[in-house]
C-alpha cells in the first residue's frame, strides 16, 4: 500500500534551440515534490532535464516495481509538442528534436502503455504542458464490446489531470520567471487546502482538486481537464492539516441566507426519503423558474403593487425582516392563499416598442411573507427574461449573472447603485430614471410610456406555472406518493442498483437496416433494467428506436418513446408508422389528442389480415441466425489473417536477427515434407545423446550452425515458417471472401422483408382484435376533456407503442411499470425532472443521446438552484456525484453514471465523409466508421477539384450593439450572396445557415427576406438546427476584428456547438469567416480549417503501401492515385483495369473479432457502387508475397 511520485521538470533544451526556455519547469518540480512528500506521504523522485532515454527509464522504474494496492504518480512540466498529423502528444525532454519527435521525445502513447500495465491500483498523471488533455483520449469509451465499470477497476484505475484540452496551450507567468506555471501553482495550492475535502475525511482527493483547479481564477484562460477510467470511490492526494485524525467537535453548519448546508454524505443511497426530498427539490426548481418568466402590463394595476417610496427597503437593507407598507401588506394578504409565490424586484425596465407594451424588474427576489406584515427575501439575482429581451446570448446571461452573484452585497445601497449602473450601461438599456435606491418612484411613469428603467420597486404574484409544466408538476407530485413502487420501474437504476436481465425475448425485428452496435442495444435494452446508448450525430438513433419499437411490438411487449424534443418523437413516429399503420401512437396535448380519433378511424377502416405471424417470425429468426453465422465466418477469416499476420511479422524480424545462409534460406523456401524433416533435425540438435549429437553434426556439416543460441533461433524460424505454411492453408480453405459477403447482406435483405411482413401481420391482427378497445377510446376523446386515462390499459393490449413529450406525460395514466419499455431519445438535452415520469411508467429504460452536442439550458441561476438544494436538505456533492442537480444536469448524464457502461452507435451515414472527419477525429476520437453512400446525397461525392468543405476567406469586422449580441456585416453580405446562387445551382437541396450568434442571425434572415429567399433558406442558431440536417450548410462564425474578448473566449470553448453546427451539412459545407482570425484562435472550428489544407495520410500502412507501390511499378501495372479519396473512402491506391479503375485498400487487420473488417467491406461496397472495382488486400499478404499481389493483379 505504498505511494510512489515521479515529478519530472524540462526546463532546458539543448539541441533545438527553437523550443524555448521554461524556467517555471524548475520551481514546478520543488513545489511539486514539497507537498507531495509533506501533505502525501508520497516517495517522491524528482529528475530534472531528463534526455527521453532518462525519462523512459524513470518511468519504467516507477511503474514496473509496483503492487497491488500502490499508487503510482506522474507529474510532468515542460513542453508538449504534437506530430504533424496533430493527433499524437509528445512530452519535450532536454534531447527533443521537433523534427525528430518519435526518436527524441516521449510519446504519450509510451506513458498510457505504462499505467495499463503496472499491477499498481491506482495510476495518477499530471501534465502541465501546452495540448495537455490529448492524453486522455486513451481513457475515452471505445465502440464495440461494453466494458463494465467493476471490470475496467480490476485492470485500469487511471486519473489524467491536465492543464488545457488537446487543442489550447498552457501558461507561465512571463513576468515571474522563478514562480511556478499558472496550472501547477493551482495544483499545489489546492493540494496544501485550498481544495475543499468534501467528504470530511481529512483528505484531498483527486476529485476535491479536480474541481479546485477548474474553478481557480488562475486559470481562466486555460481549459483544465480531467479523465478517468475504472476509478470509484476517493483517491486520497493530500492531509488537509499535518494531523490525520479526524475532528472530533461537531462539524460546522455553513448557512447561506438562513438556509444550512445540509449533512448529506455523499455515499447516502437513493433511498424513499432521499427520493421524496429530490422530487420536491425538482418540484421548487420548477416553480421557481416558471415564476421568473412573468411580465407585468402597464394598464393592469391589479397584477402588481409599487412600494411607496423612500429608500430601497430589500437589496439596500438587509433582506431579512422587511417591513411591509399597508397596500403591499394588503396585496399579498388578498392573494396568499392563491397557489405561487411573491416576487419583489428592483429597478423596473420597460420594453414599449410595438403593440405588446410591458415591464418586469432587472434584479428580483422570491418574498417570503410571515403573515405578520413582514417578509424575508430569499437571494438576489438577475431577471433572465429581461436580459433575454434586451437581446443578450444565453451564455452572456450566464455569465453576467454570475458576475452579479459575486458582487452583489446586501445594505450597501451605494455600490448596489453603481453595480445597477454598470448593468444598464452593458445591457445597453436606456435610463429616462437613473436608479436611486435611497428615494423610490411610487408609481409607473406611463405619460407617455418609454422604453428604458424606471426607478421603481414591485411586489407581484406568480402563478404556480404555466399549463404545460403544470402537468409535469401534478405528475411529479403524484410520483412522491408512488416511491414504494419504484423498485420495479426503470427509476430503481437510478439508485445504482443495477440488476442481473430481467427479461428475455425471442425475436429481433429489423425492419430497416441494423448496424451491430444498433442490434447490440436492442438486445441490451429488451433484457436489462437500464441501457445507456450515445448515438452521435448521423449513426441511425431513429432508424434503432424504431427497430426497437419493432422488436418490443412483435415479442408481446409495450413501448413508450419519450423525449422534451418534438422533432424526435415526431421523426421516430412517422419513421414507424411508414412500416405498418399504428406501430406508434403519438399522444400529448390537446392539439395532438384532437388528432388521434382521425388516426384510429382510418387504423379501423384499413385493418385487414395479412399472412401469419408465426411463419414470419420463424423466417425472422431464421434470417437472423444465417446472418450470425456469415458473420461468425467473417469472423474465424479476420482472426486467421491476424494470426498470420503476427506469424509473418515475428519470422521476418526473426530472419533479419539470424541473417540466414543460403543453406538456411533454402530451406526456408523448401517443399513441405523437406522443411519437415528439417524442423524434426534442427528440434532433435537441442537434445542430449544419442539423436541429438547426430542431428548436431547434420547442423555443422550442412547448414554450418554450431553455437547454441544459434540452434534454438533456428529452431524457431523453421517453426514459424512451418506455421506460416500452415495459417495460409488454413486461409485458403476457407469460403471465397465475397461470397460470404453476399450471403451475409442476402440474410440482411431477408431478415428486413420478413420482418416488415411480421410487424404488419401483428399489427392488422392487433386492430381487428381490438375494435372494442379502439371504439371505447374514440368515445373516451370525443367527451370534454378527453378522459385519456379511462380504457388505456386495454387499449395497450391492441395498440402497444405510444410517443409522448415529457411535458405531456400526464395524458398517460401515472401507473409504475405500466410499459415494459420507455425509450428516452436526444437525452442529454433533457432536463432530469422532465423524463422521471416516464421512467416510472416502464420496467425498463433506454436512455439514448449524444453528450457532445448542446446541453439543456436552464433559465435557473446557480445560487437559486443551491438554495432550493439546501432547502430541501440535500448536498451539493450528492447531487453532483449522481449527476442529479437541476441545473447543468441531464437524464443522460445520471442514467450514463448509474448503468455503468456506455454502448457507442460508431456507424455514420449522414454526412459527405470529408464533412464529419474532423469531428470524429477531435470530438469521437475516431470511434466512428464513416459509412455515407455519397452516391445518395443531394449532391453526390464532389471531385477533388469541388471539395465537400469550403472555405471562404472573409475579413470583416464584428459590431457590438452594447452589451448585446454581435454580427459581423461584411460576412453577412458574403453569406447572402453565396445562399442565392447555391438556391439557383440547387434547387432540390435544402440550404441553411448557422451562426452562434442571435443578432447575426437576424441580419442574414433579414436580408435573405428582402431577396425573398427565405423560408426557403432556414437560418438559426447551432440550438435551432440541433436534431435536425441540411443538404447544404452555411457556417457563419462571426469572429473577427472587433470582437469582444469575452465572446472570442466563448466562442474557441464551445467544441460542442461547433460539432453540431458542422455535422447539420449532408453534401456540402461552406463556411464563411476571417480565416487569419480563426488561425489565432484554436477550436474545433479551428481544426476544421486546417483539414481543408492538410489532408492526413495513414502513417500506419504507409510502409505496406510502399512496398506494394514499388511491385506495382515492377509488374507494368498503371497506378492512377495514391491516399485518394473515393465517394468519400479512403483509397491507398488506385490502378487501372480492364472494364473499370481499381481501388486498393491495405487491410492492418485490426484485432476486434471481425466487426472493423465487416465494416471496411461495406465501405468496399459504397466504392464499387461509384463504378470503381474494390479490392482488399490482407496486410500479411503486403509483407510476405507483395510481389505476388502484384502479379495477380498485372494478370488479370
């Protein structure tokens, strides 16, 4: 149980003097090492300037020597440095060559293969260098087999914390040469307690300082990050205090206006209390945040109540014990007993442009009255909705609440003035008053009425909630008096007790194509409590819920599919009903349930028997099991080719050691029965008398070998020749290649036609059976209201799958466990409380979405959020460490913690393959086969000449109106203009436009209105096109000279709105921008760029591919292109043929049992769909018989 650090520092860097000098290195190492060996109980080696042999060396020491239960750590500062491809990080060590990383510098890859390896339990690393958080992208989920949590424990334990992300640099103080880098002095002051010890242990774990540094003012311009794998628990770093022992007085009880921070440790379980207070937690964020949407109308006196004057009695007294003037007393008496809540605030600001005239305060507070004329405040915050209209970006209202939040202090009623006059100037509102808290207006000025504030203080009423949430609210309430059933509903996940399959099922229903990754969730979600998929963008998430719709349909099961987003519960829908009528029913609010009596009527009128279900599923089952077994050949071909492989590549490097001679040699390339004999001679010369001294004499005489170490190696040789020989039979006895190819999607079509014909014979069966239940419900929707609760069971039994938003849940009978299914689609964009409804109404949960595009954004500021937290006695590190809290928080998120695992769809068909190459690599970390058919866009695969990706060199300059959002005129202009003439050249193809920016949106919709191009054009926001694509997209960054820094900084973090901004593009992408500006300023969008000039080769097969070229060219044969892309594939080489080119493709065999080779002949098959004839070539056969491919190839 020992603890063991190497701190290693590269200050200096003699052989190339253009990697400059890092004095802070230096002082990272003493400061480093000091707190590790004081507050850590850590053996610390520190090295300075190691060359890379000294650093591997120091490596392997701390690494290799360790035993189960040891942690080992590793602290670098220094430079890091990435290889031209810029998807390799490499730690700069004293000897470094920028020009010769892999032979003079340490690549990350070494440090990663170290931690995998060492038997210590607990790996940590530290990386202060520029690129830092390219490191963890070894830690990331894979696609494939899912690993579970307790599994990758055993064999990982790693935490990675950087001092930026893989595409920022890191700092030093330039003007303190002798101070440590900016990240590690954060690391060390957290380390000696600046971090908080949030389980009271006594200790600072790597989670405490994680969260430190990523707050720490120090530092705002880096990205720190942290990443881990197979860690649970806490990993003890540093003593709070040099003293262990445990305090033994009572804990301290912090309060925050009144409220105490609750006693809740973190490893409290989910049980029914907890339950009950985090459904009333959710029940008070939801009302709160309803309560801060009101507007108040200027001719309606009754709908608030102005404070009479004088000074201003909240924000500049003391927020507690307000005093009630007579008329404010009587308006809050009059409406107590009315559900909602008081609402006080402080200036107000007029909005009087156009017909809707209204006002709201700009800084507001719940006002909770005592009923003896007296009322607390309960936290001061800015109005997000006027904010809103005043025209600022949701992530400047973010920030300029939390800077208010930080500011703000109670009874301080001068600098309240001057913080709400700095706030009226950067929000751009006009003053016809200038707020004065010490003298009060009395009443709304209205004669006339202007826009602007006004100096006045107002108490209103708010409504509980809006008719939407107020749905949502009655179903939360009722879930509270439902808790004891939860066990057997998907929710009982959530408490992270994760059971063994609870069910089983017979049949998998693919009326569409299915990838593996979409049957393997399917299968997961038809047995388990809880699955967690991701589905980035274009894998085919509607094409899965829908075969899952299929699947839970036809093996007798109910299916709800649930999500806060319209657009995909719409887009499963009509995707299901286009296989059979009533496959999917779609309820919600009172438009959609006015609808659904059509849609039963004519389910009644066009039901009809249609063959038997039972011979289809029988063909189903049968189509499928054909399938497996094609692919279970696929499989024994790929792990053959690999064993071969590794057989040729251990006898080459084998031959080079022992340099045969051409006595060895020839035997080498002898008949089967001679290398035979001689394999059973050079075995025999290793043993003693008799047989061994005659075979030895054989050695010397004929082959001249007589050393020992000598015999062994022949030995070998020959066995691994004669192993060679015996794969490469093994391989040619298996079934052609392409003919169990075919018979593999031959199985895929069968399996597709049988089960359209299952899912229609079940469904006719369905209706006709069921026209009692189906008229009882018509009869049921035609009273007023619809009683949709009453028949819906037995109505289940008839139509099975059902669709609902989250907010429409209630329409649905509120019984636990009443569908076996819910599927929760785009789920990292739901809100946690929004879903748990649904949950509750299934056995078993699906949760499916993608958390690299945009989150959910609630209109709840933090510190309102904590104070309902508290409130409602839960803890902040429980909540976080379940993914649970109301703000910042998603479904995804705490279903993806509590399942343990994460299944990956890894299969992209949306976009043209140069499109989303850039994020796969930056954002999926090329987890992702790109298997678009180009041939089916709008606009097929572009030439070389016509990339998929343009840029457009604009320099412009950014507009600032205020504090509002921006635009930039010149990129505008040049965005219109490109829009109309793709409109003329594309007629059939959809064109949108995407900015990040509000304001900039509305001056191309604008201008796009005038040249009455639009609708046809859409223009919007990353947010507005989220969930949906276009043919053609236009990205219209903005940035540019002119822009303030705080949107330039916002703009380079948001990797996840640039990813989806990007993958909306089906054909082609163009963007717009001021490249020089983008250049300065690293992103994703950044990258982006970069790809348009530099197209990466495959170093890896770039050696195989020579020598094939070089036989090629030897052979007459006329190669036509090397590394070309074909219908958006990557082609090693193209050659000429007889009726059509040629596309070769070097197979490196990778060791995943066969999907990743099942997945490069379906890219074979887009290529021969291009008129170009595919050709795959084993990357054994480009080391051991080059030439003979050659040959064949020049033959035929």
């Amino acid at each position: 149980m020992s603890r063991h650090a190497l701190v290693v520092g590269v200050a200096n860097y003699h052989k190339d003097r253009t990697l400059s000098r890092l004095p802070a290195a230096h002082a990272d190492i003493n400061v480093v090492s000091r707190v590790l060996k004081e507050r850590g109980d850590f053996d610390v080696k520190a090295i300075v300037d190691p060359d890379h042999q000294e650093l591997i060396r120091a490596l392997e020491d701390l690494f290799d020597n360790r035993s189960p239960g040891d942690t080992a750590l590793v602290y670098f500062s220094g430079h890091g440095l990435l290889d031209k491809s810029l998807e390799r990080l490499y730690l700069a060590t004293s000897d470094t060559e920028e020009g010769r990383l892999d032979s003079s510098s340490v690549d990350t890859e070494v440090l990663r293969r170290f931690t995998a390896k060492t038997s210590a339990h607990c790996k940590l690393v530290f990386l202060d260098c520029c690129y830092a958080g390219m490191a963890g992208d070894g830690l990331r989920a894979r696609s494939g087999r899912k690993v579970p949590i307790s599994a990758q424990l055993n064999k990982h334990g790693t935490v990675i914390l950087t001092s930026s992300d893989r595409i920022s640099r890191s700092f030093e103080d330039p003007k303190a040469a002798h101070r440590p880098a900016l990240f590690t002095e954060a690391v060390v002051e957290g380390l000696n307690g600046g971090a908080a010890d949030t389980d009271g242990d006594g200790w600072i774990s790597v989670q405490d300082l994680a969260d430190y540094v990523q707050r720490s003012e120090k530092l705002r311009h880096q990205t720190p990050q942290m990443f881990a794998n197979g860690v649970t628990g806490s990993i003890q770093l540093t003593r709070t205090t040099a003293n262990t022992s445990k305090p033994t007085h009572s804990p301290t009880v912090v309060t925050v206006n009144g409220v105490p921070e609750p006693l809740h440790p973190v490893s409290d379980p989910l049980d029914s209390r907890t339950w009950e207070r985090l459904l009333n937690y959710y029940l008070a964020c939801l009302a709160a945040e309803a309560g801060h949407a009101g507007w108040l109308k200027p001719g309606d006196p009754s709908g608030h109540v102005a404070w009479p004057g004088g000074t201003e009695p909240v924000f500049s007294g003391s927020g507690t014990a307000v005093e009630l003037p007579e008329q404010v007393d009587e308006y809050i008496t009059e409406r107590v007993q009315t559900a909602g809540s008081f609402q006080y605030g402080y200036p107000v600001v007029v909005f009087a442009e156009g017909e809707q005239k209204r006002f709201a305060p700009l800084v507001v507070t719940e006002l909770v009255p005592d009923g003896e004329s007296k009322a607390k405040a309960v936290a001061a915050e800015l109005n997000t909705q006027v904010l809103r209209e005043a025209g600022l970006e949701q992530t400047e209202i973010i920030e300029l609440s939390e800077q208010f939040g930080q500011n703000f202090r109670y009874a301080n009623p001068q600098q309240f003035a001057e913080q709400l006059k700095l706030l009226t100037i950067g929000i751009g509102l006009k003053t016809p008053q200038e707020p004065d808290p010490l003298n009060l207006s009395t009443r709304l000025f209205d004669s006339p009425l202007v826009s602007g504030i006004q100096n006045l203080a107002v108490v209103h009423h708010v409504p509980e909630r809006g008719k939407a949430t107020d749905k949502l609210v009655q179903d939360l309430r009722e879930m509270i008096t439902k808790i004891p059933e939860f066990t057997a509903t998907a929710l009982s996940a959530l408490a992270q007790r994760q059971p063994d399959p609870i069910t089983h099922y017979q049949t998998l229903v693919s009326p569409g194509p299915l990838n593996e990754s979409q049957e393997a969730v399917i299968d997961s979600a038809m047995t388990r409590r809880l699955t967690v998929a991701t589905g980035p963008p274009g894998t085919g998430k509607t094409a899965l819920v829908t075969a899952l719709t299929a699947t839970a349909v036809a093996n007798g099961q109910t299916i709800l599919i649930g999500s806060t987003n319209n657009k995909a519960v719409n887009g499963v829908l009509d995707k299901a009903n286009t296989i059979t009528p009533g496959l999917l029913m779609r309820t919600g609010n009172r438009q959609i349930v006015a609808r659904e009596p059509d849609v039963l009527n004519r389910l009644i009128m066009d039901a009809k028997p249609t063959g038997n279900a039972s011979l289809s599923a029988g063909r189903v089952r049968n189509s499928h099991a054909q399938l497996t077994t094609h692919r279970c050949e696929l499989d024994l071909r790929r792990q053959t080719e690999n064993d071969l492989l590794a057989t040729v590549q251990e006898l080459q490097r084998l031959r080079e050691e022992f340099n045969p001679s051409a006595a060895v040699a020839e035997l080498l390339n002898a008949p089967d029965p001679v290398l035979e004999r001689a394999l059973a001679r050079s075995q025999r010369a290793t043993k003693r008398w008799p047989l061994g001294v005659i075979a030895r004499y054989w050695l010397r005489k004929w082959l001249e070998i007589t050393a020992v170490d000598k015999r062994q190696d022949l030995v070998r040789l020959l066995e691994l020749e004669h192993q060679r020989r015996g794969i490469k039979s093994n391989i040619d006895c298996l079934p052609p290649e392409q003919e169990v190819w075919k018979q593999a999607r031959q199985a895929v079509a069968e399996r597709i036609a049988h089960s359209s014909q299952l899912i229609a014979s079940i469904m006719n069966h369905n209706i006709s059976n069921g026209r009692a239940a189906i008229q009882e419900r018509l009869e049921v929707l035609n009273q007023q209201p619809p009683k949709t609760w009453r028949g819906f069971q037995r109505l289940l039994r008839h139509l099975p799958g059902w669709a609902v938003t989250g907010h429409s849940s209630r329409v649905i009978q509120p019984k636990p466990a009443l569908f076996d299914l819910v599927v929760i689609d785009e789920a990292a964009q739901c809100p946690t409380p929004m879903v748990l409804a649904l949950l509750m109404r299934a056995k078993r949960a699906l949760i499916i979405g993608d958390p690299h595009q945009i989150p959910p954004v609630a209109e709840l500021s933090q510190s309102y959020d904590d104070l309902l937290r508290r409130k409602h006695k839960l803890g902040e590190d429980w909540l976080k460490e379940r993914r649970l809290n109301y703000v910042g928080g998603s479904i995804y998120h705490a279903c993806a913690l509590a399942a343990g695992e994460v299944a990956l769809l890894d299969e992209h068909y949306r976009c043209d393959p140069a499109i989303v190459a850039t994020p796969n690599r930056v954002v999926y970390q090329k987890q992702l086969s790109v298997l678009t058919d180009t041939t089916r866009l709008a606009i097929p695969a572009a030439p070389p000449d016509t990339p998929a990706v343009e840029v457009i060199d604009l320099p412009g300059t950014v507009t600032h109106p205020g504090k509002k959002s921006c635009f930039n005129s010149v990129e505008a202009d040049r965005v219109v203009e490109l829009a109309a003439g793709l409109r003329v050249k594309y007629p059939d193809a959809s064109i949108g436009v995407v900015s990040p920016f509000r304001a900039h949106v509305n001056l191309v919709e604008g201008k796009l209105t005038e040249l009455k191009l639009e609708p046809e054009v859409v223009v919007g926001t990353a947010h507005t096109f989220q969930g949906d694509e276009c043919d053609i997209i236009i990205l219209s960054p903005v940035g540019s000279d002119g822009i303030r820094e705080m949107s330039a900084q916002w703009m380079v973090k948001q990797t996840n709105l640039w990813n989806v901004a990007i993958t909306r593009a089906k054909s082609r992408l163009f963007v717009v921008c001021d490249r020089g500006w983008w250049g300065q300023h690293p992103s994703l969008l950044t990258q982006l760029l970069e790809e348009t000039e530099n197209h990466d080769v495959d170093d890896a097969s770039s050696e195989l591919v020579d020598r094939l070229q070089g036989e090629l060219d030897a052979a007459g044969v006329e190669i036509i292109a090397r590394d070309q892309p074909i219908a958006g594939q990557h082609c090693h080489l193209q050659i000429a043929g007889a009726r059509r080119p040629r596309a070769l493709f070097v197979d490196l065999g990778e060791p995943d049992e066969g999907k990743a080779y099942r997945q490069l002949l379906a890219k074979l098959d887009l290529i021969a769909g291009a008129g170009v004839e595919p050709i795959r070539i084993p990357a054994w056969r480009c080391l051991s018989e080059p030439d003979a491919v050659a040959r064949e190839l020049a033959q035929s």
